[in-house]
C-alpha cells in the first residue's frame, strides 16, 4: 500500500495516464504533457507501466464504454479515492491488468 508521501508524488501521474481513457481525441499537446509528466516523476519504464496497468486503468478503463463517457477529464480527488481504495481492497492474485496481458517491449530492441 502507498503511503500518503507516495500517494502526493503519484497524483500528477495519475492525473496525466487517466487522461488517456477519456472520450476524447488525444492530441500531440496532450501526449507531450503526459510524457513530461511520467519523466519528472522518476519511475522507470517498468515502473510506469505498472501505474498505468495496476493503479489508474483499473478505476478508470469502463469510461470508454460509457454512453455519455467522461471527457473533460476525471476529479482529481474521486481518481485518488478510486486508485486508494483499488489498491488496498484488491487481493494480489485478483489484479486485473485492463490494459494488455503481455509484457513490455525490450526497450533495448529496434524491432
């Protein structure tokens, strides 16, 4: 569980990754945001990726089947409270990865 330390780093994190799962276009501007945002919180790539997977698409991935889906970009205060409780209510074997069942690319490849 994070503590609230780890939590006050994370929220710009998790502010900028949500952003990708509203039901909007995501323009270039958006992206390098988002990448300045995942840059200067100092996680690694793998780091990142489980952020992303673990902690914010979790509570956010049911936006883009949503009739009427968030676009104008998810509370700040009800992303922590959903990504807290997310986190300290799920059982390890339950984690849902919404994202992808595959590892990362070797970052290290050209292919």
């Amino acid at each position: 569980m994070l503590d609230e330390q780890q939590i006050q780093a994370r929220l710009p994190l998790w502010e900028a990754l949500s952003s990708l799962w509203l039901d909007t276009e995501v323009t270039d501007r958006d992206l390098e945001w988002i990448a300045r945002v995942m840059a200067d919180s100092g996680l690694t790539i793998e780091e990142l990726w489980r952020v992303y997977s673990y902690e914010v698409a979790p509570v956010v991935y049911m936006n883009i089947y949503s009739f009427a889906g968030q676009w104008l970009g998810f509370s700040p205060d009800w992303l922590r409270t959903e990504i807290v409780r997310n986190l300290r209510d799920r059982r390890p074997h339950e984690i849902l990865d919404v994202v992808s069942h595959h590892s990362l690319p070797d970052a290290q490849s050209d292919t």
